[in-house]
C-alpha cells in the first residue's frame, strides 16, 4: 500500500485539481485584467498636475504596496460585506489581487513615462496637442511597450499569489488538494501535481511573455 | 498670414543662474530673423519661451499685440487662452523631436488631425502636400528610425508647417547633421522664407545663410541682445566689439 508515489491515484484526482486549477486561471488572468487597467489609471492620475489627485493617489500606492496581500484579503473578505457589498469569495479575492497588483504595476509603468525623452513632450507643446492627446497617442505608446517584461513578470507573481486566496474560502489549486488530502489522508500525490500544475503554467506563462516581449522588440526597432 | 512678436524686459531664471536679462524686441510680421552668438548667450532659451515650453521668469510676450500669458486685464492668462495663442507658432527642433513610432505621414498629420480637426482623408492630403514640399513624396510610410539626419529634419519640418503657423521657430535646425545634408535644409528655409508667408525666427550657427537669407540679425551674449541690425549690415559693419570678436572667431573656425 505504501508506495511513495500511486500514479493510479495521481490519476484519479487530476481532474478535480483540474477544475480547480481553472478557478486558479480565472482568478490570475481577472486579477491581471485589473492590475493592468487600474495600475496605468493610478500611474497616470498620479503624475496628474492637480496635487489634490496626485497626492492621494500616492498615498493610496505607497499604503497598497507596503502592506501584505493576505492581510487585505482578510481586510476586503470581512469588511465589504459590513459595508454593503456582498461579493462572492472568489470575486473578493480577485479585486484584493487586482488592487495590490495594480499598485506594482502603476510604479512600472510610472517608469515607463519617465523613460519618455522630454522633447517628445516638448513636440507635442509645439503642435499644441492637449495633454489627453499628448499620453494617449504620444507618451503611452512609447512607455508601455519597454515595461511589459516587467508587467508579464508580475503576472507569473500573481499566478503564484493565488493560492492565498483559499483564506478566504475559495476552492483553488491548493484548497482542493487539501481537501483530497483530508479525505485520503494521502498528500503526497495532490500537493505534488499542484507543484507541477504552477510549474507548467509559469513556464508556459513566462514563455508567453518573452514572445510578447520579442513582438515588442520588433515594433521598437521601426523606431 | 503671419504674426508679429513684440518681447518686453523678458527675463529667464534658472535659480541663481539668468540665462536672458531683459530681451525687448519687436518683429514685423513676415520678417525671417535670425538669432546667432555663442553657446549659452539665451538664444535657444528666447525660442523656448516663445513656445511656451518654458515660462518667464518676468516680462511679456505678445503675438499680433495678445499677451501670451495675461489677458487684458492683467490677470493670469487661463491654459485655453494659452494654448489658442500658441496655435499661431510652430517649431523646428536641433534634434527632430519626431515620434518614433509614427511614420513620417503620421507624424504630420497628428496635430491636423487632433488638434485642428481635419478629417483623416483632408489631413492625409494636407499631409502628402508638405512632404512633398520638402522632398519626401516617397517617405510618407517610413518610421523615422528608416531615416537620414536630413530626412528626419525634412519630416520636422513638414510636421511644423502642417498647423500652418503663422510664426516658426527654427533651434540649430542643421547641427545635429552631417554636413552635406546641412545644404538641403537651408534651401528648404530660404524658400520658405522669401514666400513671406510667415515670421521667421532662426537660430542658427550658419553664418553664411543669417547673412544672405534673414532680413535681420541679431547677436546675442550672456543673455542680452548686444546687436541688432539688417543683416547685411551686421555682417559686414559691426558696431559692437564683441560682434566683431565674435564674427571673427567665427569666420576663422570655417
């Protein structure tokens, strides 16, 4: 009975950990979807000339990035409902994920629209463009496309952030596996396949991006 | 349609350091002016001000008689009144300034587009036409990474003259290039300059060309205007002993 690995068994609850790694996915790929948005809305409202936005928005950047992600799930899971809000686990989870993602990348791209050489923003004052215009056809186009390594390598950190959301009760990865455990005091053979599930994606995910990434290089050297 | 400038007691501070100390000058419209002395006497820093790319650390700026940054009343001008008076300049960069992830066409048709409001099709004609003027018919989908020195500056200065200015600002247009394209940009501005369509105002290290091709000159030092006379005269008759110093400093370096 005591084998050290039961690939017959390995078998049998792989698609259970497979429904759950699509919970998983979901979680990462909305969270990202988020991260992405918020974080350029944040990045841009933060370099805003009116301190009354920029300020706050700093703050609230600074306060995201400095505090744990587990914490502000707890903090997200507990407090909305009393505020009103009742969302299900997992899309509290995904909001707590997208928010304190949202505050890394927000400080990427503010690399990215530094890195933009100053007479870009001089000829754009010189053909008069509105500062809409001027981020939206001029400055984003050149900073986003340097920093998506960097955004890709926050998706792979978030991937791998998931698994915190079963503290908020949400059936991912890790969660169904210790529910399998708990059922056949067996853990050897679920917690391994989790470990092999994240590796395969991660790389997949990591080789996703450096494609991206090289697609991008592409479009770079036009220039 | 061009614009006249008229400039009073403007000064430019950077900190401790007084980059212009007290400019007035006053250019007719359609005059082609060029702005010539040596490296950190203002001149750019004058061009800059007219754009708007920097504020003044005192004194006025008006185009066609409208103060850039006060309304009549003396109040701070509000950004919309700014940016309509700044619709009247355009300006050439030493070093393009182009936006590299646009082609040529598109870095022309941008501010049509955008800020002027053409439809694409108007702008894409408006566009052609001044590629075209400078050379570049067979450019229109090229990134400016695909071009020469000499090219980028054509696509600058297509760029420039698409918003139909009334008044453009050239900044060492030529020194950030080779020196067989420096030719070919020249004849582009003498050309521009004798339809007198608009205010020129050129700096420049190009002695030859302030000499035969502006109406006037001006030679600035530590951020003042120290002569200011039509350019066959300044050239030929200096008045001012830091002029010559200058002229003949220039001339013997060439």
């Amino acid at each position: 009975m005591n084998t050290v690995f039961d690939w017959a068994y390995a078998l049998e609850i792989l698609p259970t950990l497979g429904r759950a790694l699509v919970i998983t996915v979901q979680a990462t790929l909305l969270g990202m979807l988020l991260a992405i948005t918020l974080g350029l809305a944040l990045a841009m409202a933060r370099r805003a000339p009116w301190r009354l936005l920029s300020y706050p928005v700093a703050f609230v950047v600074e306060f995201v990035r400095s505090t744990p992600l587990l914490v502000q799930m707890y903090f997200l899971f507990y407090v909305l409902p009393g505020a009103g809000f009742r969302l299900s686990p997992l899309t509290t989870g995904i909001l707590a994920l997208g928010i304190h993602y949202a505050a890394y990348c927000a400080e990427v791209y503010r690399a990215g629209i530094e890195s933009v050489p100053r007479g870009q923003l001089e000829a754009a004052r010189a053909l008069n463009l509105s500062p809409w215009r001027t981020a939206v056809d001029i400055v984003l186009p050149q900073a986003i496309p340097p920093v998506v390594p960097a955004l890709g390598n926050y998706l792979v950190a978030m991937f791998k952030d998931t698994p915190l959301l079963s503290a908020i009760t949400v059936v991912e990865l890790l969660q169904q596996s210790k529910i399998i455990g708990s059922t056949t005091f067996r853990y050897t053979e679920p917690l391994t396949l989790v470990g092999v599930l994240f590796l395969v994606l991660s790389l997949a995910a990591a080789w996703g991006v450096r494609r991206l990434e090289h697609g991008l290089q592409r479009y770079g050297r036009r220039a | 349609m061009s614009a006249s400038v008229r400039l009073t007691n403007l000064h430019k501070r950077y900190g401790e350091l007084e980059v212009l100390r007290g400019i007035d000058l006053e250019i007719p419209a359609g005059q082609t002016v060029s702005v010539i002395g040596p490296s950190g006497s203002g001149k750019s820093t004058l061009l800059r001000l007219l754009m708007t790319l920097e504020r003044p650390s005192a004194g006025g700026i008006e185009i066609d008689g409208e103060s850039m940054w006060t309304l009549s009343d003396g109040k701070p001008a509000p950004a919309a009144h700014v940016r309509r008076v700044r619709g009247k300049i355009g300006m050439v960069f030493q070093h393009f300034n182009l936006f590299p992830h646009m082609t040529a066409l598109g870095n022309v048709i941008e501010a049509p587009r955008r800020v002027a409001g053409l439809s694409q099709q108007d702008a894409v004609e408006r566009g052609r036409e001044y590629l075209e003027m400078v050379g570049l018919g067979d450019k229109l989908e090229a990134y400016p990474g695909q071009l020469s020195g000499g090219q980028k500056q054509r696509v600058g200065i297509a760029r420039a003259l698409a918003m139909r200015p009334e008044i453009m600002l050239f900044d060492e247009v030529t020194s950030a290039l080779d020196p067989e394209l420096v030719g070919g940009i020249l004849q582009i501005m003498r050309d521009l300059s004798a339809k007198r369509t608009m205010t020129m105002i050129i700096v420049t290290h190009q002695m030859k060309f302030a000499e035969r091709c502006s109406d006037r000159t001006l030679f600035f030092d530590a951020g003042r205007i120290v002569e200011d006379a039509d350019s066959a005269t300044l050239f030929a008759h200096p008045r001012q002993e830091r002029t010559r110093q200058f002229l003949q400093a220039v001339i013997e370096a060439e």
